[in-house]
C-alpha cells in the first residue's frame, strides 16, 4: 500500500486516569487496493454457495463448526508480518467466504432448533 504525504491529526483522551495520544493519518488508495477489495469481498458470494453445497452432506453443526474453524485459521494468518498484499487478499477471501457461510449455516439451522416463539422474541417484538 503506497502512502502518500500524510496529513495528520492528534487527539488526546483521557482514560481511567491514564492520556492517550492518537495520530490519524490519511493514504490514498491504489488501483491494487481497490483490486483486492473487489477479490475479498467475492469471497462472500463464494461462501454462500459452499455452505448451500456442504451443509446437507456434513450436517448443520458440522458445517457450522468447520467453517468457524477455517476462518478463524485465515484470520490468524493474517497476522503473519510482511506477507505481501496477494497472501492478504487470498486469506482475506477465504476467512470472509466462510464467515459469511457460518451466518449462512445459522439462518438454516435456528429454525430447526428453536420454536418460532422464541425466534421472535429473540429478534425483538
């Protein structure tokens, strides 16, 4: 990510006692940045039609709980220093396409599990 002549602004809090300085600083966006939002954010529809293909054969738990696991996997990639923005964007596709299968994965199983009842007062009346 290039960043261009930082135009900054400070602020300070004050927190349990404690002033805390914090610097914004603004950079402008790339053609690859954009690029690489565009790849991450497809993962999503990738995990919608992994989880609808899954779900029936390995069951609702299951599929819940491997794509948890995935995603917490990709997210801790993620913090593996100076992985270059093509790795980046690769974990960020998967770690996204299998969040959004879990949410997926639960709007499916809810309904099962609990009455409609509870459902709507869970979701508020």
């Amino acid at each position: 990510v290039g960043v261009a002549t930082p135009s900054s602004s400070s602020s300070t809090a004050l927190l349990g006692g404690n002033s805390v300085n914090s610097t914004a600083v603004c950079a402008t966006l790339t053609a690859e940045d954009y690029l690489s939002v565009v790849v991450e954010s497809s993962g999503e529809f990738v995990g919608i039609i992994v989880t609808a293909l899954i779900i029936d054969c390995f069951g609702r738990k299951r599929t819940m709980a491997f794509e948890f696991v995935v995603t917490g996997a990709f997210i801790a990639l993620l913090t593996i220093p100076n992985i270059g923005i093509v790795l980046e964007t690769v974990f960020v596709f998967v770690a996204r396409a299998f969040a959004t299968g879990v949410f997926q994965a639960v709007y499916v199983y809810t309904p099962e599990v609990y009455p409609t009842s509870v459902r709507g007062t869970a979701l508020g009346t």
